[in-house]
C-alpha cells in the first residue's frame, strides 16, 4: 500500500484527507510539525509528501531543503496563502 507523509499543523486536516486516501487504499501518516515530520521521513519511508507552506517554528520551503537533502521523495506543496476566492 503506498504510504503518503503529512506535514501539516491543522489537525482537522489529517482527518480528512486520511479518510479521502483510504478509499484508494492510501496509507497516510500525519505529523503536526517539521521536527515530528522530519524524523518521519526517515522511518516511515513514504511515497509521496504532503508539505504544508505556512508550519510552527519552520517555514515548509526550509522543511522542503531539508527533504531534498537526504531524499528525492515527491514533494506537493499545500499552502493556504493568499485570498480565497
């Protein structure tokens, strides 16, 4: 089952698109934080990151350098910037 890493401090979030990717056998894992996210990448080796721009302490660009440095996992970059329309 592909595994897909969550980082994202909007835990309402992880709820959601966990339950969306199960229905396509997707298995999501979700850390609220880089550092937590970070570590998870390492030990849960997943297919794809989720990454969210806007996160506690650490910009997702910043998390986004450090990925890309030990992994070239795919990366989407989620961001609630600018206006909704």
């Amino acid at each position: 089952m592909p595994k897909i890493l969550l980082i994202d401090d909007d835990e309402k979030l992880g709820d959601l698109l966990g339950a969306f990717f199960q229905r396509f056998d997707l298995d999501l894992r979700v850390a609220h934080d880089p550092i937590k996210g970070l570590a998870m990448l390492g030990s849960e080796n997943p297919d794809l990151v989720i990454l969210d721009v806007m996160l506690p302490g650490q910009d997702g660009f910043e998390v986004c350098r450090k990925i890309r440095k030990v992994s070239a996992v795919p990366i989407v970059m989620l961001t609630a910037r600018g206006e909704v329309t």
